[in-house]
C-alpha cells in the first residue's frame, strides 16, 4: 500500500518534528503518521531502505530512530524538505512507495 497523496484531506496535523509536520493519526511506536509536507514520508510503511538518502542530489533526508515499529526502527525523515528541488528521484527510488513530492503543497497550510 502506497502513501495516501491526499493525506492533507484525510488526516490532521497532530504535531511537528524537526520543522516539518506530521500527520496522524500517531499512536507510538505502531503508528507514525506521515511526516513532511511538500516532501511526505509515510512512516508507517517506510522500510529504511535508504534508496531516498542515497538518492537525493540536496539531502533533504536523515535517518530518525524509530524503536519499535513494526516495519523498522529508522525511517527516512524529510527533515531539510525545505531544500527539495522536486527532481522526484527520492519518489522513484522508493520501493515501497513511502514518499509523495508535491510541489502543489508546499507553504499552503
């Protein structure tokens, strides 16, 4: 199952991590949330394959440890998503499907 590209309508905001937002519904350490906006990162079928990190001409992402979730404990964080120059390689790559680019979402909340 990919990540939902219209999580915006169908989820809330419920916190922020590293300058970016993370939408719910978050129930530690099972449930994650989607973290990102512009740049969004599923977290609760994020695999910590790493293809994202590798790929990423401008490092919009870092590992962040997730201990105890059930796929795996580090995920792709969007962290510096502000730096995203929507190449899509990070989409590409993904082989779970985790990550949604939209530049259509970026500053509009």
């Amino acid at each position: 199952m990919a990540i939902d590209p219209n999580f915006e309508e169908s989820r809330e905001v419920v916190e922020e991590h590293e300058g970016h937002r993370v939408w719910g519904p978050v129930e530690e350490p099972e449930t994650l949330g989607i973290h990102g906006t512009h740049v969004a990162v599923d977290f609760d079928i994020c695999l910590e394959d790493g293809a994202c990190l590798e790929d990423c001409p401008v490092d919009v992402f870092e590992w962040v440890e997730t201990p105890g979730h059930p796929e795996s404990e580090r995920k792709a964080d969007p962290a510096n998503e502000s730096q995203c120059i929507d190449c899509m390689l990070c989409v590409d790559v993904c082989p779970v499907d985790a990550i949604d680019v939209d530049p259509g979402r970026e500053n509009r909340i």
